[in-house]
C-alpha cells in the first residue's frame, strides 16, 4: 500500500480518537454543570429547612406569652370556687334599740290630766283613777312600741337588702372572674394549637425538604456517571474499531 494509504488510515484513526476526545471533554462539561447545579439545590434546600427554622422560633416568640397566660388562667379557674354561698344573714338587733328614749315622759305627760282631774274631784286614789292612769300608760307605750317595730322591720329589711346585694355581687364577681379566666386561658388554648400548627407545618416542610434533597445527585455520583460515560464512549466498539481499523490501514500501507 502506498504512502496515501497510510496517511488516509492515520487521518481516520485521528479523526476517531479527536471524536472520543470531545466527546469525554463534553462529558466533563455537562459533568461540572450538573454538580454545579446539585451544590446550589442543596443550598438552597439548606436556607429553606432554616428559613422553615426560624420562622417556627419567631412563632412560638410570638405566642408564647399567650400560651403561658393560657396556661395560668386555666390553673386558677380550676382552683375558683364557683359554688359560692353566703354565710346566713343575722340580724342582732332588738325592738328595745328603736323604742323612744322619751316614752317614758310621753307616759307621764299623758298621765297629768288625769291625775289633775282625780285630784281635783278628790278620787285621786281611786280604783277608776288608777285604771285610767294605767289605760293610758298603756296606750302611749303601745304607741311606742308599735313605732319601735316599725322602725325595726324597716331597718331589718334594709339590711337583708345589704345582706342579698353583697351576696350577689359576690356571686357575680366570681361569675365575672370564671369568664374572665375562661376568655385568657381559651386564648393561651388558641395559641398553643397555632404553635402546634406551625411545628407540625415545619415537620412536614423540613421533611419534604429532605425528601427533595435526597433527590439530588451527589458530586461523587455525578463523577461516577460521567466517567461511566467516559469509558462508555472510549470503549465502544465502532469507536476503538474505528482506531483499530485506521491503525491496521496505516500500518498496512506502510509496509
């Protein structure tokens, strides 16, 4: 074989083996890129599992004061006696404390006309008079008396009215105090399932995040499938034919 053919087959060997050689440094592009593009989704899975981090803190900050005075409340409403009853109602004072001071003068004022009369008609002494004397003590202090229980029954209801007032603010400022507490401590409830919320959310978040992360191939994988590639290329058989059979003419042609 002439020297053409030697130069033709060595032209196609080099050809062959120029070919294979871009092909591997293409490989060894795309190979860069991708484990560019792996380093910067694990980045940005990074940021995102401590962006879902911080945002969770900042929540529970936020809420817990509500869910501390939640939480208090919910422990003095328990120990709140709502069964309130009021101790029985006394009343210590007596129809003597309103009888009038001067009953007694009014007694021996209204007696003075009848004695004056007896003694003026000589039957000071008598038994009409004494009877007549005694009828009109009587009548006076009747008089008194039945003031002195008026006055009494007026006083008396007034302080069971005092009695039954401060009974039922009582009873309503413990009624007060029991929705008071149940308004903070169903705050502190409210608070307590948004936090939880916000853990569960930052759970399944983080955990998608690493489902997604182990979705990305590593630097040693992607070296691996390059270079499988690699020797993929090298090693197929129309390629290293190709150089075989260019070697074989050139060194057909030369001798």
């Amino acid at each position: 074989m002439g020297l053409g053919k030697m130069f033709e087959g060595a032209g196609e060997a080099l050809t062959g083996a120029f070919g294979m050689y871009g092909g591997y440094k293409a490989n060894e592009e795309k190979r860069k890129a991708a484990e560019e593009y792996a380093r910067a989704q694990r980045r940005a899975e990074e940021q995102a599992r401590g962006e879902f981090g911080d945002a969770y803190t900042d929540i529970s900050s936020f809420l817990g004061p509500y869910m501390e005075g939640g939480s208090e409340a919910f422990g003095q409403y328990q120990d709140l006696d709502m069964s309130y009853m009021p101790e029985d109602f006394e009343y210590s004072q007596t129809i003597g404390d309103f009888l009038d001071p001067s009953m007694d003068f009014q007694i021996e004022q209204s007696m003075r006309p009848i004695e004056s009369s007896a003694a003026a008609g000589g039957s000071l002494g008598s038994g009409a008079t004494l009877k007549a004397l005694q009828d009109r003590g009587q009548q006076v202090a009747n008089l008194n008396y039945g003031q002195a229980y008026d006055r009494m029954a007026s006083d008396k209801s007034f302080a069971y009215k005092n009695y039954l007032n401060r009974a039922n603010m009582q009873r309503q400022q413990n009624l007060d105090r029991g929705n008071q507490l149940q308004n903070l401590f169903s705050t502190g409830y409210n608070a307590t399932q948004n936090v939880a919320g916000a853990r569960d959310n930052l759970g399944t978040r983080t955990a998608d995040s690493y489902r997604q992360a182990s979705n990305i191939p590593t630097d040693a994988a992607l070296r691996a499938q390059t270079n499988a590639a690699n020797w993929t290329n090298i090693t197929d058989p129309k390629a290293t034919g190709q150089i075989y059979g260019g070697v074989q003419k050139a060194a057909t042609g030369f001798f």
